[in-house]
C-alpha cells in the first residue's frame, strides 16, 4: 500500500525511446536521399556534407566544452541538424558556406536558446534562410556539369513545361536532398513504421498545399500541375523531416493539424504569387514562430471546474 501512496514529481508515464534513438532514426532515414544526392551530384555533394556535418557537431562541441556545459553531441541532434542543412544547400556551394550555415544553425539557433529543445525554429531552416539572404548567388546557383537549366519549379513558374518522371526519381536541378521524391518517401516511410513521426503534420501540409493551389493555381485540379509541385522543391523534404521537428511543432493534435494547414497555405502563397520558385523554408520558419499561439488556442480543457464536463 506504502508504494501505491507514494507521491513523486513528474513525468509518471516513462518510455524508453530516448533522443540519440529519434535522432539516430532520423539519420538513418536520411540516408535514401543523401546516397541519391551524391550519385546524382557527385564528390562535391559529398564534401558538403561531410563539412556541414563536422562544423555542426564541431561547434555545439567546442560551445559546451567553453562553457562548461555537458557535451551532448552523443544524441545525434547535431547531426540530424548538420545533414538537414547539407541536404538543402546546392553541391554548387562552396565549402564554407556548409561551414558557416553550421556554426549558424547550432551557435545561433540552437545553443544561444539553451540547447536541444529550448530553439524556437528550426535549426538547419534557420541556417538555410541566413544563408538564402546573406549569399543568394551562391544559394540559387544549381548550375551543374550535368544540370545546366533552371530548377523544376523555376521552369514551372515560367510557364515552361517539366518532365514529371525525372523530378520523382531526382534527375533534375536542385539542393543536394530535395530532388528525389522517390528517396525522402523511402526514409519518411521508414520513420512513420517506427512511430517516430505521424502524418497529422505532413498530411495537412501537403492536403491543404494542393487544395491551394487547385483553387489559386490558374490549372484546375490539372494532375501534371499537382504531382509537378510536389515532386519539385523542397516540399516532400519539409514536409516530413523539418515540418515535424519535435521541438518546433505543437505538441497538441489539433494544433498539428493547424500548423499544417498553415505551412500548406503559406507555401502554396509563396509559390504562386512570390517572386521565387520556393517557399517551404520560409513557410516553416514562419511556422515555427506562430506554434506558441496555435499552441494556446488548441490546449485542450482540463475536467472539472471551470473545464469540459466528462
């Protein structure tokens, strides 16, 4: 009866998922779209990475060690920030753009807010979007030696037309991670039969995204039109591995499905009557900074007095 008695703080319910497992799950299911990324784009893609990667870990390591702090680089969220920047910058880029896009994401996002869950964006879109305006030359060259033309998206905007096959599989222009759908389906599919993710959040996004664009698009619900918007950009990609970042998401379910619904309006407004091709990184951080008000008008209402009746 003693232990039955027994009062303790919370948390009361513990599981035995912990971060290093989450993150580690999120590395691995990046892992399709990162081979495919430096097949498609070859050793510089692979350099970029690897230097992005290595100044995100470097960084939130030297930071702890300087301010005697204990040094968490072991629960991966380095790397999982380090290769989701890599994956969205161009193989074009030289290498130390991946360097300061990493000491960005995880000095200034991450660890000048108090560490992994205490950053109110996303580090590597805050990065991204730092780096979109500090260096947009860089950031929006894709010119390669085997992609010479403008990106999916870019034609589509122009009124050009666009071989849908080659954007699902990735032989198209683009940031290292984004141009295979095929890939980021793979590793969004692996993360959803873990249960690390669910499709509250990418479900809206990419349900509410293609209403918008039916309505607004000027093509009707034109199938080439739809499945050219989702296999082009960086829509897939947000969708499933930033726009469900833990720590930048709602915590409720109803708050989910409203930042979803969210980031697919914004998106579908930033592609269509935005200056640029894209907009899912700016429709994320944007996202991440409204999460505390969705997050106030969704609460649930606790029982009792003043509450829901049961």
């Amino acid at each position: 009866m003693s232990d039955l008695m027994k009062v303790s703080s919370n948390p009361h319910i513990r599981s035995k998922v912990t971060t290093s497992s989450i993150m580690l799950a999120v590395v691995i299911a990046l892992l399709p779209a990162t081979g495919f990324g430096i097949y498609n784009f070859g050793l510089d893609a692979l350099i970029l990475i690897l230097v992005t990667v290595a100044s995100a870990v470097l960084t939130e390591y030297l930071y702890e060690k300087i301010m005697h702090k204990p040094v968490t680089i072991g629960d991966f969220s380095a790397v999982v920030t380090g290769l989701l920047l890599a994956l969205n910058l161009p193989s074009t880029a030289p290498w130390w753009i991946g360097v300061i896009g990493g000491v960005f994401a995880i000095l200034v996002v991450k660890m000048l807010f108090g560490g992994l869950g205490q950053n109110f964006m996303n580090p590597a879109l805050g990065a991204r979007c730092f780096l979109l305006i500090s260096y947009t030359s860089i950031m929006c060259n894709f010119q390669t030696d085997t992609y010479t033309g403008a990106t999916p998206l870019a034609a589509l905007k122009a009124g050009e037309n666009v071989n849908i096959l080659d954007m699902v599989v990735g032989r198209t222009a683009g940031t290292i991670g984004e141009t295979s759908m095929i890939a980021i389906v793979i590793g969004a599919c692996f993360l959803i039969l873990l249960g690390v993710i669910d499709l509250r959040i990418p479900g809206s996004y990419i349900v509410s995204f293609v209403i918008f664009i039916t309505l607004f698009g000027g093509h009707g619900f034109d199938s080439a039109f739809i499945s050219a918007h989702l296999a082009g950009g960086g829509l897939m990609l947000g969708a499933f591995f930033m726009a469900t970042d833990y720590v930048t998401r709602p915590v409720t379910k109803k708050g989910q499905y409203v930042y979803g619904i969210f980031l697919g309006i914004l998106t579908g407004i930033f592609r269509l009557f935005g200056p640029s091709a894209e907009g899912v990184s700016y429709a994320i951080i944007i996202g991440n900074l409204i999460v505390p008000l969705i997050e106030k008008v969704t609460l649930p209402k606790a029982f009792g007095r003043g509450g829901e009746k049961a």
